[in-house]
C-alpha cells in the first residue's frame, strides 16, 4: 500500500466509526479517481459529487474497472438541462440537492433515463437563509413538492427525506448549525405528521459541523474535506 492509500484507508475507518449508526457519504469533489478507489477498497461504497460532468467520469472509472458496489450520491446544485446526463449515470442512489419544483417535474420527466434500481430524492431546506444558498424556504413549498413526488406514484423515483446545509458564514458556526439542524427536524416531524409517513430521512452534517448533525439525529453526513484533503 501507498502512503497515500495508507492515510485514506486510516481516514475512512476513523470516519466510519465516528459518524456511526449514521451513514457516511464521502464527498469527492475536490478529490482524483485514484483516491476514491483507495476510499472504496477501505470499504467505503457511497460517494457524493456536486457536479454532473466530474461525478459521470469517476462513475465511467467505476464501470470500466468493473466496481460495482460502489452508490453515487449527488449533492450539488442542479441544472434542469443536466437532468437527463444525471440520470443516466450508473450506481447513481440519490439526489440530495432538490431544491425548485421545476426540478422536480424535469426529473420526473425524463425518469426513463434512469436505469437503476432505484433513486432517492432528499429536498433541500435553506435553513440558513443565506442568499447564495438554494433550496426550499419553508414548510408550504414543501408540502407542495411532496404531494408532487407522492402523485407521480413513480416505482423507482422516490421521496427520502430532507436536506440542509447549516451557516456558513458565521462566527457563531456552532449556534448556527444547532438552529439549522433542528429546525430541520422539525420540518421532518411535521411534513411526516402532515402526510402520515413514517420514516423520512435526514442528509445534514459536513466536515466542520457533523458532530451536531449526529446529535440532531441525521441519517447521513457528507464529509469530504477531513477525509481527503488531510495531511497527517
Ligand atoms: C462539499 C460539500 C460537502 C462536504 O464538505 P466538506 O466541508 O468538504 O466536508 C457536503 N455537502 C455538500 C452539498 C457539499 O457541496
């Protein structure tokens, strides 16, 4: 083993047994292919990328070396004109990052592009309210957004839960991430009481603040700087 493959391998376990009963998804957008197979042979099979083009090349490497257990999360901002690329990527699981109704109808729209199993969508909550942030702004655009998914009755295409990403520009990064995080639970508590669904799923908690992600209860956390960017 390499140097390098050593300190990845040292970094996922770590991460895996901090973050636990919580899945991880380690982000891979600053990070060479050569890097995520280190993570993936560590037993690391689920990856989040935040752009169409970098996440369709990593999952080809993926295919062409013949990796399969590997799930493709995405996780940034997405442009209704890459939907159809997205959905044609292979291993893709999820998509973290819906954040419009116009989104959403594309989506379903050209759902015959997907070839998986099946694809879980999680709505983005701008539960910071920072201007350059996407995502919902509150309960009643979700609830429409949900009765949209819920209507589709679509097989493969499904609700998961929500997501959110807690201030960034603060000095107060610990007071904000707890304002953040429960309130996104309690959006959750009160779309499931709304809609009488059981289990909805939270994606919330990067590499500065998932520690009060997982005090909040999360489901998964999206680390990738701590990972991949250090130097130990
Ligand atoms: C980059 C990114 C992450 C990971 O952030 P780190 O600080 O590098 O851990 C998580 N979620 C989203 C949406 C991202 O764009």
């Amino acid at each position: 083993m390499s140097g390098r493959q050593l300190e990845i391998t040292k970094k996922i376990r770590e991460y895996q047994s901090l973050v636990a009963p919580a899945n991880l998804i380690a982000v891979t957008k600053y990070s060479p292919v050569e890097d995520v197979y280190f993570a993936y042979e560590a037993m690391q099979f689920d990856f989040g990328e935040n752009r169409v083009l970098d996440l369709k090349e990593k999952a080809q490497w993926f295919v062409d070396h013949n990796l399969k257990n590997v799930r493709w999360h995405f996780i940034g901002h997405l442009q209704s004109n890459k939907v159809k690329e997205l959905l044609k990527i292979p291993h893709l699981v999820s998509i973290h990052s819906i954040d419009s109704i116009k989104l959403l109808e594309e989506i379903y729209h050209r759902s015959h592009y997907f070839e998986g199993e099946e694809l879980k969508l999680f709505l983005q909550v701008n539960t910071s309210k920072e201007d350059e942030k996407s995502g919902f702004e509150n309960v009643d655009e979700l609830k429409t957004a949900i009765d949209y998914i819920l209507k589709q009755k679509n097989a493969k295409i499904k609700l998961a839960g929500l997501m959110t990403m807690a201030t960034i520009r603060t000095a107060e990064v610990e007071k904000e991430a707890n304002r953040c995080f429960s309130e996104l639970r309690n959006i959750k508590e009160n779309l499931e009481h709304h809609f009488h669904l059981k289990d909805l799923q939270l994606s919330m908690g990067m590499s500065n603040d998932f520690k009060i992600a997982l005090k909040h209860h999360t489901n998964f956390v999206r680390i990738g700087s701590s990972i991949f960017q250090s130097h130990t």
